[in-house]
C-alpha cells in the first residue's frame, strides 16, 4: 500500500520566454497546442487498470485528481472536517485494495468512488450520534462587500444547521445532486438506488431541509 498523501500540488513547468517565431515550436517541430495533446494525463478508467497491477504513480494521480471531491462529501455529511480526512484516508485505501473488483463497464470511476465513500460515512454515522458544530467566530471585515459576505455566510451556517436535521442519506443525496452537481442517474448509481428510489428520496430531503430552514428561521431550531 502506497503512503497516502491527500494534497498532491501537481509541478510547477517554468518555462522561458521564447525569442522570435521560433518561440512557437519545440525542438521537434511540434507546436504547443501538439505537445499539451501529448502531456494529457489517462483517464482515471486507464490509471485503475495501471492501479490494479499496483503501479503506485497512478495511484498517486488519481489521489490528486479526486481526493478533493472525497473529503467534500464526506464532510457534509459527518460535518466534521477530521473524520472526513479519514473518512477520505480509508476510501483511497479501499481503492488501492479492490481496484481489481473495478468495472469500467459498470460505472464510471467518480461514481465507483462516491458509493465507497457513502458506505463508510454512513456506516460512521450509524455508529455515533450526530452533533453538530460550534458556529466558529466571524472576523471583522470592512470592505466594500463586507455586509454582502456576512448574509452569505449566514445564509451558508442556516443551510448547515438545516441539513443537521435530515438523515445521512438525505445529505448524501442533497450533496451529491445539489452540491456535487451529478446527475439523478449517477447519484443513483452512486448510492445502489434505483433511479425511482433516488428521485424519491431527493424529493423526501428537499422537504425535510425546505421544512428545517423554515423552522430555523421561525423558532432557531429545526428540532
């Protein structure tokens, strides 16, 4: 098992300013637009095929590539932003270790991912009660947009506090339709439903957060 490392920066390509029209080509002849075709990275089906014969530089690519996304979800659900870096850890272990049971096939990476993560935040979830956050502190701004910042920010913390009241997978539909922008077929796929099961409960959190930020703004609690 490779070391996890979950903020992969990808390098950094100085590159000097030509002189002239020579600047336009490399030394082979090819033109830039030619040479970035070339420097693509695989797709992340072919790097889980270099991944299952346990070549660690593809794994570490597709670390970088979609740890971010991992963590994303993994925290609006355990809204907690440690567990979700662990949560993030164990599904890419779990990639390394079943890349073999992977089917391009069957489902796309991205959705293979999102469903490995789910199962792990809801088996935690189930294991603990779900306690919400202190608000952190706001520091002061004085800028020309400060007042406009703040009613976002406020607007952000009603909307966390809402999604606190709705089962965890109320939250992962919520974020994966709503915030990591899937379609209803993917986010279906990505959590073992069928496209009917998932359009209903989507539908059922859309309520429940539409009745929680109500019940915020009426009482100061969804409870």
């Amino acid at each position: 098992m490779p070391q996890l490392k979950r903020r992969c920066a990808p390098a950094m390509r100085h590159i000097s300013p030509g002189r002239g029209r020579l600047a336009l080509r490399s030394n082979d002849g090819r033109r830039p637009g030619q040479q970035i075709e070339m420097m693509e990275e695989p797709s992340d089906e072919a790097l889980m095929a270099e991944v299952s014969a346990r070549r660690q530089h593809a794994f570490r690519i597709l670390m970088r590539r979609h740890m971010p996304r991992a963590l994303r979800v993994a925290e609006r659900i355990v809204r907690d932003p440690v567990e979700a870096d662990d949560i993030g850890q164990e599904a890419f272990m779990r990639v390394w270790t079943h890349a073999a049971s992977f089917d391009p096939q069957v489902a796309k990476f991205t959705t293979w991912l999102y469903r490995i993560v789910l199962n792990l935040t809801f088996d935690r979830t189930r294991r603990r009660t779900f306690q919400p956050l202190d608000a952190a502190g706001d520091v002061p701004d004085t800028g020309p947009h400060a007042v406009e910042r703040l009613i976002a920010d406020e607007e952000f913390r009603l909307l966390n506090r809402a999604m606190l009241g709705l089962s965890d997978r109320q939250r992962g539909a919520i974020a994966l339709f709503h915030m990591e922008g899937l379609s209803g077929e993917e986010a279906a796929k990505a959590m073992n439903l069928s496209a009917k099961a998932f359009e209903s409960l989507l539908g059922r959190a859309r309520t429940a957060l539409k009745a929680n930020v109500q019940k915020i703004q009426d009482t100061g609690s969804y409870a």
